[in-house]
C-alpha cells in the first residue's frame, strides 16, 4: 500500500508540469498587437455630414476629397486674381486631420512661377481651410485618430 501511495505521489507532483499555464503580460500582448498593426490604414477615412449616407469606404473617401476639393476651388473663384502671366499649376497639399476634426494645412508644394504670380496664395489656401463645414475625424478600431494625406489642386488662371 505504501508503494502505491509513493507511486501516486510521484505520478501527482510529476504532472504538476502538465497544468502550468503560460502567462502573459498586458505588455507581451500590447506589443504582439502593435507588431500586426497596420499603422497606415484607417477603419473609416475623415468625413463631412454629406458624405454619411455613402456606404463603403472607397465611397466616403472619394466623397471627402471631392468635397474638399471642391470647397477650396469655390473659395478661390470667389477672389478676383490678377496676374501677368497665364498660370497653369499643380499645387501639392499635405493635410492633418486631427482627432478632433481639425484640418491643419502642413506643407505646400507650389511652382515659383505661382508663388510670384500669386504671392497670398498660402493665405487664400489657408481662408479655404478655415471655411470648411465641421469634419469627422478618421476612426481606427473604434477610435477617432489623426490622419495626414495629401490633395493636388489645380489652379488655371488666364
């Protein structure tokens, strides 16, 4: 009886190994999560009330842009520009929604020759910026975050 009772010990504290269960630290896990993360991408892009209704996300980002961008056309029709020379010229927009829905205009890529032509166009772009109904910041995994993206603007002038 004795030989089974140090048996059964033996085989108990031997199988103790079996149940050691692996613990992870809330650390371990944050960064196993960051490293899958895709830092680039966004759930839902930044978005005005217009665009609500539109259904996929292809849809909501185009509707952004081509309201943005049509804003800030609008505003720049509405100044009476003169210049000397006819201008034809993409302008390179970097843009910084914020999680908070403002739009923050980061850096501009404009040709001398505009620059020269029309020497407030920073100001106008900046007025345009300011003038934009309310946006809805861009959400990631249930979170409003700041994005940053980039917008060509054409600009003809005669």
């Amino acid at each position: 009886m004795r030989q089974i009772c140090a048996f059964l010990v033996v085989i108990l504290l031997a199988s103790c190994g079996y149940f050691n269960v692996k613990k992870t630290s809330s650390e371990t896990f944050l960064n196993e999560e960051l490293q899958t993360f895709k830092w680039n991408d966004v759930d839902e892009y930044p978005t005005f009330s217009l665009c609500d209704s539109l259904s996929t996300k292809q849809e909501k980002k185009q509707c952004f842009t081509s309201v943005l961008t049509g804003h800030i056309f609008t505003h720049l029709q509405k100044e009476i520009i003169v210049v000397t020379q006819d201008i034809n010229d993409t302008i390179d927009l970097k843009l910084q929604v914020s999680e908070t829905g403002t739009i923050i205009l980061l850096e501009t890529k404009i040709d001398s020759l505009t620059i020269r032509e029309i020497p407030n166009i920073n100001d106008l772009l900046e007025e345009s910026l300011d003038a934009l109904p309310k946006i809805f910041p861009a959400i990631k995994r249930g979170q409003q975050v700041t994005t940053e993206f980039k917008l060509p603007i054409i600009i003809g002038v005669n």
